[in-house]
C-alpha cells in the first residue's frame, strides 16, 4: 500500500514539474541558400515565387545535368500538384532558367529562347524593309546558297517560310539555327553558323525569311 501511494506521489511530481516546464525553444539556423544569379527573366520570378515554398536548396538537390523538358516539368509539378501561384508562362520562364542555370540546357538554346521571351516567337505583323534584310544577306554570301523562290544549295526561303508558318516560336528557332547554323534539316549540307552577326541582324533576317 505505502509503495502505491509512493508511485502515486511520484507521478503527480512528475506532471507538476511539467506542467510548469518552460516551453521548448528551437532556433533554426539562418537561410544561406540562394538562386544562382542569372540575366535570364526566370531568375527573379524564381526568388519571387519558388521561395514562396521552398529554399534554394530544394533546386541544389536535384539530379544534375536535368534537360530543360524535366526543369519545366518540376516547375510545372509545383503549380498543378502543389498549387505554386504561377501562371503557365511563369512555369516555362523559370524551367528555362534552372534548365540553363542548372542543368544542360544553353542560354542560346532556341527553346531557352522562346521560353524566356515569349514574343519574341511570334513573326511580327509586318515584314522588316526588304532592303535592309537584302543587304544583309548579300553581305553575308546568304545568296550563294539561299534563293527566295527556289532551291540552290540550300532551300528556298519560301519553302522554309512554309515549314516554319504554323510554329509560334518560329521567330526565335530561325533566329537560333542562323547564329548557330543547322545540319539534317534540309538534306546533308550543314550551313555554317553565323554567330558575329547582332541580335539585330538576326531578327531582321529571320523576319524576312519567313514572310516569303
């Protein structure tokens, strides 16, 4: 009996001192992660809205090399599972910078491109100054190979416009495969990159090709 009242004693001390126990105090250590800095327009809208949810740290821990099809995928994960308040075009936008920033995709990439400025896919509503864009062919030797309405070495342009005519980042892809030239798309001779030439120059161009 004397051990009962004992044990009964014990506890209600124990839950006594519990109860009048201090709350427990966490101090979690300060947030040193951050995005990699970056020009493209996905690096702030990352900082804006991925940290809504989550440290840099989750995009430090993914796979390395992912392609810019899986960094759009985990953005896109985010919004349709998670609920992420971003729009479709932010879920592209920021897949093209971690895809650059963090896996294996190139800023000047196409795709990168298009994803990063979105209007800069659509061909603008008038054609540039032809002389302008005669000129710069000329001057480049664009016309050894290139002829509007009919196929030299290379197509046609007006064949090219027709290829490109239902793509809305056709702009962007032109623009892309004349910087950086192409090989297989027209046959087996590769045209040659034509990087020197200014974003400019390369929107003009890309422009005039495809109102043919």
């Amino acid at each position: 009996m004397n051990r009962l009242i004992t044990l009964l004693c014990t506890a209600q001390v124990c839950l006594a001192t519990m109860a009048s126990a201090a709350p427990l105090s966490i101090t979690l250590p300060p947030e040193t992660a951050v995005f990699k800095s970056s020009e493209l327009p996905g690096y702030p809208l990352a900082q804006q809205k991925c940290s809504i949810c989550h440290s840099a740290d989750y995009i430090n821990f993914q796979p390395p090399g992912r392609s810019l099809a899986q960094w759009t995928a985990e953005a896109s994960k985010m919004q349709q599972v998670y609920g992420a308040p971003i729009s479709d075009q932010d879920v592209s936008t920021i897949g093209a910078y971690l895809a650059v920033t963090y896996g294996s995709a190139k800023a000047s990439d196409a795709e990168v491109l298009a994803a990063s400025n979105p209007s800069a896919g659509l061909v603008s509503a008038a054609p540039v100054a032809k002389g302008d864009a005669m000129a710069l062919l000329q001057n480049h030797a664009c016309l050894s190979c290139h002829a509007v309405d009919h196929k030299v070495v290379g197509p046609a342009y007006h064949d090219v416009a027709t290829q490109y005519g239902s793509d809305p980042q056709a702009l962007a892809r032109m623009a892309s495969s004349i910087a950086h030239g192409s090989t297989g798309k027209w046959g087996d001779i590769p045209m040659p990159p034509f990087a020197q030439l200014s974003p400019e120059d390369l929107q003009t161009l890309a422009t005039f090709i495809l109102h043919q």
